[in-house]
C-alpha cells in the first residue's frame, strides 16, 4: 500500500461524533490524518487525541473575514501545515472509507474521486451495518468528500491557491480545487464510501442557524434538489447569507458555483445594442 495521508475538516457536535466513528476506522488507509478544527471545538480535540497517526490543527479561520464557514481558508492553513507533497486524500468527517482502496487503478496526474452512499440518520450505523441498504448518491464528479490526489502533480504547482479561500461555507472550495485538472483527467474509483448524514445540508455549519441560512441560500439560487430538503420556514428564518469574502494575501479567483452562475446571469438585464455610428 502506497503511503496515503488524509485531511479533513471537523467543526460542531455533529462532527464530532460522525469522527468518532469514522476517524479510527479510516486510519487503515492512512499513515496519518490532519483534522482541521477550531478553537471551541474540544470535543473534536478529544476525538483525534485518541486516534494514532492523527493530528489536530486548531484555527479560527473558518469565520474570519466575515465567513461563516470558510472550509478553503481552514484547508489552506492544513496544506501548509502538512505539506504539499505526496499521495493526499481530501475527505469529509462523515465519510466512512471502505474495506480497500485501488490504488493500482490510480493514473498519473489525475484527481480521484469516489461514489457515496447516503446513511440520513447516523445514528442507524453500528460495525455490522450493511452499506448496500443505503441508497447511491448521483454527484457531478470527484466533488470534496473524497479526492484523492497526488500533490506533486505538475498542473498544481503554478496554481496560487488550491482550495478557493473566498467561499464564505464550504461550498465552492471544492469544486474549484477540480478545476486544476482537465476533464480527462478526472477519475472516479471504483469504491464506494459511506456518508453519515444528509448530503448539501451543512454547508454553513450544523447549528439550526446555519441551516436555515443553507435553506435560503439553495432556494435563492435555484438549487432545487438541495432546496427540497428543507422548509420554507427556515428560509424565512435564515438571517444574512454572505456567499464571498476577500481574505488578504490571496487573489479573489474568478470561480463561481455553477447553480449560483447561473443565477447571476439569470438576474443580469441584457447589454443594451450598440447604437449606429
């Protein structure tokens, strides 16, 4: 097995307790894990300081500059402090990797992602739960709960930043990160992972705040499908939505979500014609 090292992002109670589950049980696969989390998230500290091989980064970047939840900052911080090198798996706290992982079907200079399935309610899982009761979830893509990578790839190394750190939730960085690579060099493994909870849901936290500012942000934009989880009650309710903000020493990159794009475009009025002479 190849030397494979993992980072992930784990903040509120919620995470801390899909990490319990999968944090020891990952580290199979890995030769150590960086888990990114803030200041006040104690429990997610006690989690990892149980986990061999596992390490705690401490940061309060994920709401600086007027974010809510800027997972591309905190991931940032965690390349540098993990270094860019070698085989990486980017991968969500509630994502449960399975028995094995093909490495020999990795191909050079490709990103790497996975299919899910989707467990909505965590607390079903237990060690002898069987994944195929659950459900396969459709995703465009090697999209941010598994992308596997190798980061001495060339096409990363003139890039300014990997993860966009201008997404104010955790949407965004992700996507971005994709686009440093060609569509024919965009793979996915055939593996699948387990996800504990709901997919498009905490994008701006777990709290009940949070989640309704999720609610108003997919229906404001015309996501539909991740509208359709939530009540337009918690539309009503979600205070303001900040979708971008402007860290200092990294260069606003010209990305925008494609549901969110289109939008924007959307709601712009036609350029009025040119008139003659």
């Amino acid at each position: 097995m190849p030397k494979l090292r993992g980072i992930t992002v784990a903040v509120g109670d919620w995470y801390a307790r899909t990490l319990e589950i999968c944090l020891i049980r990952n580290m199979r696969h890995l030769t150590e894990c960086l888990v990114v989390t803030s200041p006040q998230d104690e429990a997610v500290q006690a989690v990892v300081a149980k986990v061999p091989g596992a390490k705690a980064l401490v940061t309060d970047a994920f709401t600086r500059h007027g974010a809510r939840f800027n997972k591309g900052l905190a991931l940032e911080e965690g390349f540098a402090a993990m270094g860019r090198h070698g085989l990486i798996l980017i991968h969500d706290a509630d994502i449960l990797l399975p028995d094995s992982i093909p490495f020999d079907r990795l191909k050079p200079d490709t990103i790497h992602g996975a299919r899910r399935r989707i467990l909505e309610d965590p607390s079903q899982w237990h060690p002898g739960f069987t994944w195929e009761r659950c459900n396969p979830h459709r995703d465009g893509g090697p999209v941010g709960f598994f992308q596997l990578f190798d980061g001495d790839d060339p096409g990363l190394a003139s890039k300014p930043y990997w993860y966009d750190p201008s997404f104010a939730h955790a949407g965004g960085g992700d996507a971005y990160f994709i686009t440093h690579w060609p569509k024919h060099k965009q793979a996915i493994l055939p593996i699948d992972v387990l996800h504990l909870g709901p997919a498009d849901s905490h994008w701006f936290g777990c709290d009940e705040a949070s989640k309704d500012m999720m609610a108003r942000f997919v229906t404001d934009n015309g996501w539909s499908k991740a509208a359709s989880k939530f009540t337009s009650e918690q539309v009503a309710r979600a205070g303001v939505v900040v979708h971008r903000v402007v860290v200092p020493g990294y260069e606003p990159s010209t990305y925008e979500l494609p549901f969110v794009a289109r939008t924007i475009a959307a709601r712009t009025p036609p350029a009025l014609p040119t008139p003659p002479g």
